[in-house]
C-alpha cells in the first residue's frame, strides 16, 4: 500500500489528533481539509481524513475506523 502522507500514527497534540507538516506527503498540493488519504509510516497504515492545515503547513487528520484495504483506497481515490 502507498503511503501518501508520512505520520507517526502515535503522536498527538493539545488537539487530540494525530499531526504531520505538509511537506511529508508525496504531493504537498493535495493536502486540503476534507481529503481523504492513506496515511502512516512503515507497517502502520490507517486511512485519515485532514482536518486542518495551517498556514506554516502543520496537518491535523482524524483516522477512519476499518481497515485499509485496496477496495477502500481506491474509493477514496475517487473522492479526491
């Protein structure tokens, strides 16, 4: 599975959401609020939705429950 935006699932701020800056993506241009993607690092992979990304580039995502599977990326791929 492609990772599409590299984040260590584990961290958190005072938000309660996991974060990442804008520049770990493959394709920084597509990091907008409301896109879904696949997201993680290494063997840890969870599809998120990005809830917010400011203006010096931080990217808070909300995981979606289920698992990431081709059927579902594909799917989302087409949300996009």
């Amino acid at each position: 599975m492609k990772i599409e935006l590299f984040v260590d699932l584990n961290t958190e701020d005072e938000t309660g959401l996991p974060w990442t800056y804008a520049d770990q993506a493959e394709d920084p241009s597509v990091i907008v609020a409301g896109r879904r993607l696949v997201v993680g690092s290494g063997n840890a992979i969870a599809i998120a939705e990005i809830v917010d990304v400011t203006p010096d580039g931080l990217v808070h995502l909300r995981l979606l429950p289920g698992p990431v599977t081709a059927e579902r990326v594909a799917a989302i791929s087409t949300d996009a």
